[in-house]
C-alpha cells in the first residue's frame, strides 16, 4: 500500500514525484516516458532558469532530479501505462496495460493532454520537421521565415500573435466559414501587415525533402486547390486530455474530459484524489505552470496523510 501513486512524467509528476521524495511520502511514479508533450521539442526557450533546451535533454534531466532523491521512497514505474483506476475500501486500486496493480492511499493525475493531429499526407513524415505542435517551444527557430498557422481558434489566433513578433509572415487557415477566436483577438491579430487568414480551407498535403517545402489546400467553396511554400506549420486544432483512463464516475470532468480541480488544492471531486497540469480544468497550459500546480497539490496531499 502506497501513499501516493503519482501518474505521470512530465514537468508536472516529475516535480510531483520529486516533492514526494523529499517529503518522505511513500511513492510510485508510473508513466510511460518522462519529458511530457515537450520531449520532441527541438528548442524550449521558457524553461525558467535555462535559456535554451532540447525537449529530449529536459526529459533527460526531469528523470535525472527525480532519481536523486527517489531512492527507497518513490519507486519509479518507468515503461508503463495506466489502464484503470478503481475506488477500494482501503484507498485505490491502480492497474496499468502490462497487468500490473497497485494500491495507494492516494492518487495524483499528471498525465497532461496530447495535441489533435493533422491525418493528411506528409503529416507524420514532417512531424519535428517543419510541422510542430508547440508554438512557445518551437516558435524562435522559423525566425524571418514563411510559416502556416492550421486553426481559426484561440490557440490559433495566439499562436500567430506570438509568432508575427520574428517570422517573415503568418497565413493562418481555418476550415470553417467564420474564425471561432475572439472577435477583438482576431481584429487584433490581423491588424499586422504580416498577417493573413483564409476561410473554408482543406489541408491536403504537406510537402517537402528532408524539411517541410510546402502545403496543399482547397477552398470547399470554389473547389479551387493551392500550393503554398512554407517552411514551418503550427498547428492549433485541439487538445485532448489524457483521462480516459479514470472513469467519469470516479472524478468530476467538464465537456473537454478535463477533470474538474480545486485551483486552491488542486484537489478533484473524489475524496484522495488531486490532479495537475494539462489533464485538468486550469486555465493556461504551460511547462512552467503545471510543475507548480503539483507542487501545490503534494503541498496538500501531505497534509491530508498527516491528518488522517
């Protein structure tokens, strides 16, 4: 019986795994790679305290703090995913894909989100090469350069913003007749002379060598078809939390299946569990922000145990 299953290796249950530790909090951290969405990142900029770092050298150096202190008090489940979690009379029961179980006193989720993919042609091929998912991480490297946005929503509309700071131009394409951002974001965003927006566009393909070249769309109005060059895509349609592994009637979700916290504790609907980071109802995804939000949440776990 443990007193915290942390799930999770990003940022958020590294950090959550690293305050166990320290706490004397007896621990299991099972995830199925450390480093989170961010390992594929060629360049992160916004790391506080390193200026620039791979997103495979952040992984390397989350894992690297984690196992400085884990020794005989959080055993780390490397290599692993959890299929399930169930309520039991004594706490909880954790069962991961390879048939393992585990019981604990307490649980938190860190299991972030992973991005909505583009499924057209060259898009796997060109992923982290040209095509990226993470504007904050990968933005600085197509300075000067001609770049797409795929997505008239918020993130999209934000993610151009950042972007016109030190790109050559932006042209964001969004499949629907009308942006879904904020009016005013979006009168903003396209204000900038560098800036360019279409409506009722299809991707079809993205093209290139050994680096993204260029992109192919249709405009379902007119039927027409485009090449444009390009040497970067950003793309913004979506994230979709990492929660389907916890029944809905185990914890509180909202429409997205993001669970429901307690910004104050992070604590979630159901009595001995917390979650942080990108997997929850928080209002901005970052690195940063959701290693904190963990720390809040061992700050109370700790709490709870000592009082029980």
């Amino acid at each position: 019986m443990y007193d915290l299953i942390i799930i999770g290796g990003g940022p958020a249950g590294t950090a959550a795994g690293i305050y166990a530790a320290r706490k004397r909090l007896k621990s299991a951290l099972i995830t199925d790679e450390f480093g989170g969405q961010s390992k594929v990142s060629t360049d992160i900029q916004n790391w506080i305290g390193t200026p620039s770092i791979s997103g495979d050298q952040l992984a390397k150096d989350l894992q690297k703090h984690l196992e400085a202190y884990a020794e005989g008090v959080v055993d780390i489940k490397e290599g692993e995913k959890v299929s399930a979690v169930e309520k039991i009379d004594e706490g909880f029961l954790v069962r991961t894909e390879k048939g393992e179980e585990y019981k604990t006193k307490t649980i938190l989720v860190a299991t972030g989100s992973h991005r909505r993919k583009i499924t057209v042609p060259g898009a796997e091929e060109f992923e982290n090469k040209g095509i990226t998912y993470c504007a904050s991480c990968d933005g600085p490297i197509f300075a000067d350069k001609d770049v797409v946005v795929i997505g008239g929503g918020n993130a999209g509309f934000e993610t151009a913003a950042q972007l016109l700071a030190y790109t050559k131009s932006v042209t964001l394409l969004d499949r629907g007749p009308e942006f879904r951002a904020d009016p005013v974001t979006v009168e903003k965003v396209l204000a900038n002379p560098k800036m360019k927006a279409l409506h009722n566009i299809e991707l079809l393909e993205v093209t290139g060598d050994m680096m993204v070249k260029a992109i192919k769309y249709k405009d379902t109005e007119t039927g027409e078809e485009t090449e444009l060059p390009t040497e970067g895509v950003f793309v913004e349609i979506g994230q979709i939390p990492t929660t389907g592994f916890i029944p809905d009637e185990l914890v509180e979700k909202n429409k997205r299946t993001q669970i429901v916290i307690d910004p104050k504790t992070q604590r979630t609907s159901q009595e001995g569990i917390w979650a942080a980071g990108d997997n929850t109802d928080v209002l901005y995804n970052q690195n940063n922000i959701a290693a904190g939000d963990a720390v809040r949440a061992i700050e109370d776990i700790y709490i709870y145990l000592h009082a029980s």
